[in-house]
C-alpha cells in the first residue's frame, strides 16, 4: 500500500499547488479585490476578485453593437449602437450597472460624414464623454445628454486620424496618442496641447491610465511599459516569450491586468489573449515563470480566461 499513499501524496501536493498559481484561494491571489470585466465573442462576463466566481455582465449583439465602457467607478455602462435602418449616427445608452435599467439614450451625430462605428469613454467624473476620431471627425467631446461640449480635429494643422486615441485623466484632461510619434496632455478646453513624451517607437500604444493619474502604462514592442504621467522613468514590467497588448491597473493602482499570450488575427476576427495580474511596481516580471504572476482563472474553471475584445478592472 505504500506506494499507493505515495502517488496520492504527491498528486495531493500537486493538485494545492495549482490551485495556489491559478488564483481564487492563494495568499498572492488574496490581496486581489474589485472586479475583471472582459469580453469573449459576444458575452461579457465578470470576475469578483473577492471569491473568484464568474457571472454574466451582459450580452449584446454582434450586428448592432459598436463598442461599450464601463465607469471608473463600476456604476455606469455605456453602450454604442448602429440602429436598423440609420446609416448615419449612432445610439448611445447609459445603463445603471447595479440594476440594468436604461438611465437615457440619445442619438449622435456626427459633424461630417456619415460614420456608425463612433464609441464613447466616460470620464472619472461620469460628466463627459470623450469620442475617438473617425475618418472625418477628430476627438470630440459630448456631455451625458449628448450635446457636444469641445472639438478637436487638427493638431498643428495635422488632421487627426483612426489611430490617434484620447484617453481620460482623473481632472477631465486628455492624454492624446498622436501620429504615431506623440503623446500628448490637453486640458480643458482642449485648445492647448502639451508634449508628455515623443515616442521614438515603431510599435506602441494602448494607454491606460492609473485612477489616481500618476502612472501610465502602454506596450511597446512586445511588452508592458510603466511610466510617471510627465513621461519620466519609462521602464519595461514584463517579459515573455509571446507578447503582451495592454496593462490595465486595478482600482488601487497596485496591480495590472495584463493581456497576454496574444494571438492576433484581425482578418478573421479571432485576436485573443489570456489575462494576468502583476504588482505594478516598477520590477519587470516574467509572465512565464515569475512567482508574482496571478493567472486569472475563475473559481468554476480549469481554464485560464480568454479575452477578445474590452479588458477592464473595476472596483
């Protein structure tokens, strides 16, 4: 019988030892809190970081929807939609999160052409919403009834374009991803840019910014970069032998989401990446071996998460 027990002891030991790495009941994994919004196909699902269960956000369809958010402070969606028959504007929907009920809705219109693929980010203070470019507009700025507050459509006579992002500061300023070689601060009202860093790189973007406004993360290249909101201490916090896409940082700014593993096939529609957790400390971690890396991996699942579209981590 001894080697009986011997086998049970060791697929025993084995058996703690994944569920330690793979989150849900670890110390590590513990320290965790909020919760992980993510999208797959088109379901979006939740992940209390308290226990580790995963439930259903919401489900749209993938006809009509355009794009979601959700609030800084996980009271607010809001959702963009390309009605039947409009070939012209979008729907806009604001949903309480806490019971789905519809708080408005409104048209958008744009200025010029006839874009239906325009998508809002609610600002930190859910006052505004910031509208990316598209391929006749510039940034635009609209109130929560959908009346537009500010413009801005050229950067030193420079046209805004599809790649150039806005994303929100924590005082309703913007940090502008432009032309592929700036990142940028406006301040209301939005007429005055400043340069944070010139970004001498072929490959980066995906800019978020910590709740607290201080801390800026991106990809660039293959991998995860922190830096300080005036663009000093540019430094690199992960490393794998595969690539990562974005570093979302929890509602405390002491962890990041990581997007993983990615696999991108935009032609056929089937980018996706795994999501992990790293402190966001500054110290460069291995996605592949380092013992502080959390895999995010519901406490239902066997599987690590996949994620395809939206990555977010919401109080």
């Amino acid at each position: 019988m001894k080697p009986i027990k011997t086998i049970y002891a060791l697929f025993l030991v084995a058996a703690l030892s994944a569920c330690s790495k793979d989150g849900g009941d670890s110390g590590r994994a513990g320290s965790l809190s909020g919760n992980i919004i993510h999208e797959y196909t088109t379901e979006v699902k939740k992940i209390n970081l308290n226990d580790w269960s995963e439930s259903t956000f919401f489900t749209y369809s993938a006809y009509s929807t355009v794009d979601w958010d959700v609030s800084k402070d996980g009271k607010l969606r809001l959702v963009s939609e390309r009605p039947a028959g409009v070939y012209d504007k979008n729907k806009f929907i604001l949903v309480n999160v806490a019971d789905g009920t519809i708080i408005k809705e409104f048209m958008y219109d744009p200025l010029i052409g006839n874009n239906t693929n325009n998508s809002g980010e609610i600002s930190f203070d859910n006052s505004l919403i910031v509208i990316n470019p598209d391929y006749d507009n510039g940034i635009v700025i609209i109130d929560m009834d959908g009346q537009v507050k500010h413009r801005l459509d050229k950067i030193n006579g420079k046209k805004l374009g599809l790649n150039d992002r806005a994303r929100w500061l924590p005082d309703n300023s913007l940090l502008v991803s432009f032309d592929g070689k700036y990142l940028l601060r406006a301040e209301a009202p939005y007429t005055n840019l400043t340069l944070v860093k010139e970004m001498n790189y072929e490959q980066w973007g995906a800019v978020r910014v910590s709740r607290d406004g201080q801390k800026v993360s991106m990809y660039i290249g293959n991998h995860i970069y922190l830096m300080n909101i005036d663009g000093s201490n540019l430094t690199q916090v992960t490393e794998s032998e595969s690539a990562e896409n974005f570093g979302e940082f929890s509602p405390d700014g002491k962890h990041l989401l990581v997007g993983c593993d990615y696999i991108h096939a935009p032609v056929s529609g089937r980018s996706n990446w795994k999501l992990k957790v790293i402190p966001a400390d500054g110290k460069i971690y291995n996605l592949d071996n380092s013992n502080e890396v959390i895999p995010i991996v519901p406490g239902q699942s066997s599987e690590r998460t996949k994620a395809s579209g939206n990555s977010m981590w919401r109080p």
